[in-house]
C-alpha cells in the first residue's frame, strides 16, 4: 500500500478491524481512541497521533507518521530553546519489542534524536530509556 493510500485511509481500513463502540461508561481516553481509529491518518493532529501511540494503537501506520512530523519540526522546535512535545514522548515511550519489531524505525528515531537540542528533563529520561531499549536494534 502506498503513502497516499494510507493517509486517506483510517486505521480501522488499514487493520480491517472495525471496532465496536466502547462501553459507555469508558474513560474519555479508551473513548478518543475509539473515535480516532475512524479519522484518516492524515488528518490526525500531532496530539491525536501522540493519544493513539501511547495507547500502542496502530504502530505500523502511527509511527512512521509521528516519525515523518518530528524529523520536519525538528529545526523549528531547536530554535525555540527547549524541545518538550508528547508526540517525541509516546514515540519514545514504546516498549523494547516495538523497536525490535521495527528496527527500521528505532533508526530514524535515533537520527531524530541527534536533531534535537535543549530536550526537557523528563523528555531526556526517556531519551535514554528509549536509547537503552533500541541499543543493538537496526
């Protein structure tokens, strides 16, 4: 499937898995990640792919996305000074056999890694957790 295909298509297309409505009493969480399933790829905001990442929700398709808008906000982010975004925290956040999984991706988020200056604390414990993790992945 190409890149173009995958933006206009949701996650339940992707996967062929539709869903049931959650329960009624669900969090407000489990109830976007539901509703978000349903949103074409490209049209998810950073937050919105930063919501279905942390909830390991889509990884294939999430990821690589999350991927592409870091490295492109790379340059801009630096220049403000401090570099504190949860899209970089829930892609580095992932559990080790997401990286083993996709090596392919630890790579690139490895090279984004090296972009990026001025990390705020909490973002730079997960840089070296997701740094140890990925170690020997590729």
């Amino acid at each position: 499937m190409n890149k173009d295909h995958e933006r206009t298509a949701t996650l339940e297309e992707l996967e062929g898995d539709v869903w049931p409505e959650p329960p009624t009493d669900s969090t407000g969480l489990v109830k976007a990640v539901h509703r978000l399933r349903r949103v074409p790829l490209g049209e998810l905001t950073p937050y919105e792919l930063g919501r279905l990442i942390g909830q390991d929700t889509g990884l294939p398709w999430t990821l690589p996305l999350a991927l592409e808008i870091l490295r492109e906000t790379a340059a801009s982010q630096n220049e403000g000074g401090f570099y504190d975004d949860d899209l970089l925290s829930a892609a580095l956040t992932r559990r080790p056999e997401t990286w083993v999984a996709h090596p392919e991706l630890a790579g690139e988020l490895r090279e984004i890694l090296h972009l990026l200056t001025g990390l705020s604390p909490y973002i730079e414990h997960d840089r070296a957790r997701f740094l140890q993790a990925s170690q020997g992945v590729d």
